[in-house]
C-alpha cells in the first residue's frame, strides 16, 4: 500500500487531469497551439496574396481619366477588402505627403542628394494633427464580420491609440540592422557592396504623446522597408484586422518602391512563417505584432488604430563630413558618409565633429481611424521643431 503522501499525490494528479479535460478547449492550455496554428495559416494565405499581386492591383480611389472612372481593386487581405470600410480616400493624399516630404529633403528621385544609409538611432520631436477627409469612429466598424474567428477584448469599446489632440510630442527609436533581410539578397558580403542595396527590412519603435487630446500617450512596433539610397523608410502595424505587413508594397508611392518591396517581402515572410509553423507548439509570438505583450494578444487581442508610418532621413551637414566645396559632388559625399559610418561602428581614431545629428520629417496615417500626424519641420515649421 502506498504512503499516504503518495497517495494524495496520485489524487491531485487525478484530479488536475481531469480538470485540463473537462476544461473548454477555449483555455489558453489547450486552444493556445490551435489558435496559434490558425494564425499562421491565415498568415500563409496573406502572402500567397503578396506573392501574386502586382502595382495597381490596390485601388481604392482611382483617379479619372478621359471623363470616365475607373473600378476600385481591393486585395483579398483584412483591411485592404472593401468590405472592412477603411478610409483609404486618403490613401493618395498619403502617398503624395510622402513625396512632398522626401522632394523637400532631398530633391527630385533621380538627383536626390545622398544621405546617412543607416538611420539606427533616437529622434525626437513635434507632431501637429489633420483630420481625414472621411471621418470614422468604432460604430463604422464591424469587427465580428472583418475577423469572424477572433474573440476580441475592447471590441464594443473605444479603440487604443486614438490621437484627438491638435500638437504633441513623438520620439521615434529606429533598429536600421544591416543583417536584415536585403534586396538584392546578400549570398556573400565581399561580392555585394552596400551601395547595391536598394531595400533593407527595418523596424521601428513610435512613442506618441497626445496631452491635449485623450491625455496618454502608446508606444507601438512598427515593421517596414528601408531604401537607403532614396534614405525613405515605411512601416506599417500589423494585427488580426489589418494584414500591414503583407500589404505594404501596395501602399508605396513609387513603382521602384513597390518592386523591391515585394521582392524582399516574399522572400524573408516565407522564410519566417516557415520556421514558425515548424515551431507553432512553442513559439506563440506574433513577429510583426505591434505590441510588447505579443503572446497576450494570441488569447485576448485588444483592437486599436492602425497605422502607416514615411520617414525620410535628412541629408548630413555638409560641413560635418569635410568635404571640400570643390569635391561635393554626389560620389564625394557618398564615400565622406560611409567613412563616417564606418568610423562609428569600428572606430579606428579618425578626427570627426563629434556624433553626428541624425534629422528626418515623419508623416502616419490611420486608414482606420482617419488622420494624420505629421512631424513640424520645414519648410512649415522652423528646423528647431
């Protein structure tokens, strides 16, 4: 006979057993691989889209030509289809706030003036807000039809990250880590130059205070591309009723942007959904989740604004580089940008004016919640914003 101890424990194991069992397979113990493993394939059929759209194949808003209108194109992806109801009216005045911003930086595309070709770093500065031209609020929503199999937590509430406030202040925490994922991808580092690289992944961490409006402030994770030579980043949220990530390359202003946006993003998606449905049992963190609390959000998301995020870095002082008024020519500055860049990850003692002043000019946009935030700057704003 066993000892009374063991006994007890024989009990307890009977009993917890029995428990897991009878439990719903709602639980996180039981539902959470499930839930997990649905994810991910609504994930994969994401980037099947991404895979077999083209430029133009999202189309909200498109514009008239010889008098007559042309059909919208909506992509099969939560939050680009018709029937979720974004305001993506100002899907083009985004795009255009995008070129305005990088033309007013760096010139025209094909005489832009070079910039720093990694943005890894902390700006700080003053964002002033604009009103969508259509306006939305969470009774235009229907979150039980966009995402029939998610359990939502705030769905009948007001959504997280909702900015009301006229001005504020936003810092923005950029990771630019040159061992991300290129286009073209980079099979051996001392064949590719960097100068070759026309897009990189890069994410971003945007921390926005809105005193006067709701009186909080959010920090969110944004995922995106950055194309060094143009010195243009943009990010985008992800979550279970906007496929951001997935979609990105359609919410580019350029042709170029779009191509080597799809390129990069069909090839590093599949990569990391395959290690991840490999590993659906174990690992339950959303990687594009823009959230700290990914694996919270498995089992009870809570729904918020959305949104986009351009930004364009600014080119360097002049002055700062040391380069001769003679020799500033493009290719002159660009070989003063890398040896700077070079100095500051692998110092050797090389004399320069201190840590170099990172500046860039940010726009977001909520396609869901309706607005726009746009970092004071010039030629608006005096450069001390």
């Amino acid at each position: 006979m066993p000892p009374q101890q063991e006994s007890a424990r024989i009990i307890f194991l009977i009993v917890l057993t029995f428990w897991i069992f009878s439990t719903p397979d709602n639980g996180p113990l039981i539902a959470g691989p499930n839930l997990i493993k649905n994810r991910l394939t609504r994930q994969r059929a994401a980037h099947g889209v991404l895979n077999s759209t083209k430029w133009g194949d999202f189309d909200p808003v498109p514009t008239v030509s010889d008098g007559s209108a042309a059909e919208p194109k909506y992509l099969n992806l939560t939050g680009f289809r018709e029937k979720d109801n974004f305001a993506w009216a100002d899907l083009g005045r985004f795009r255009k706030k995008c070129d305005d911003w990088s033309l007013n930086a760096v010139g025209i595309p094909e005489a832009a003036q070079p910039v720093w070709q990694n943005a890894t770093g902390v700006v700080h500065g003053f964002w002033h807000r604009e009103d969508g031209s259509v306006p939305r609020t969470i009774r235009d929503y229907n979150l039980t039809d966009a995402t029939p199999n998610i359990t939502w937590a705030s769905g009948a509430f007001e959504w997280s990250r909702n900015v009301t406030g006229r001005e504020g202040k936003m810092l923005v925490r950029i990771e630019d880590d040159e061992a991300a994922g290129t286009e073209p991808e980079v099979l051996d580092p001392l064949i590719l130059l960097h100068t070759e690289f026309r897009a990189r992944e890069v994410t971003a961490t945007f921390t926005v205070e809105d005193v006067e409006g709701t009186g909080s402030q959010f920090d969110m994770r944004m995922h995106g591309i950055h194309w060094p030579r143009e010195g243009a980043m943009l990010f985008t949220t992800t979550s279970e009723k906007f496929a951001g990530i997935f979609g990105l390359p359609h919410l580019t202003s350029r042709p170029a942007f779009f191509e080597t946006s799809q390129a990069l993003l069909n090839r590093t998606l599949d990569k990391v959904l395959s290690k991840k449905e490999q590993l659906f049992f174990l690992d339950q963190v959303d990687p594009w989740a823009s959230t700290a609390d990914a694996p919270v959000d498995v089992f009870n998301p809570t729904a918020h604004c959305e949104y986009l995020a351009y930004v364009q870095i600014h080119p360097p002082e002049k002055d700062y580089l040391h380069v001769q008024p003679s020799l500033t020519g493009p290719e002159n500055i660009i070989k003063a940008i890398h040896e700077v860049e070079d100095e500051l990850r692998f110092p050797q003692g090389v004399s320069h004016h201190g840590r170099p002043k990172l500046q860039m000019s940010a726009v977001l946009y909520s396609p869901d919640c309706a607005f726009f935030l746009e970092s004071k700057g010039p030629p608006a704003y005096a450069p001390a914003d």
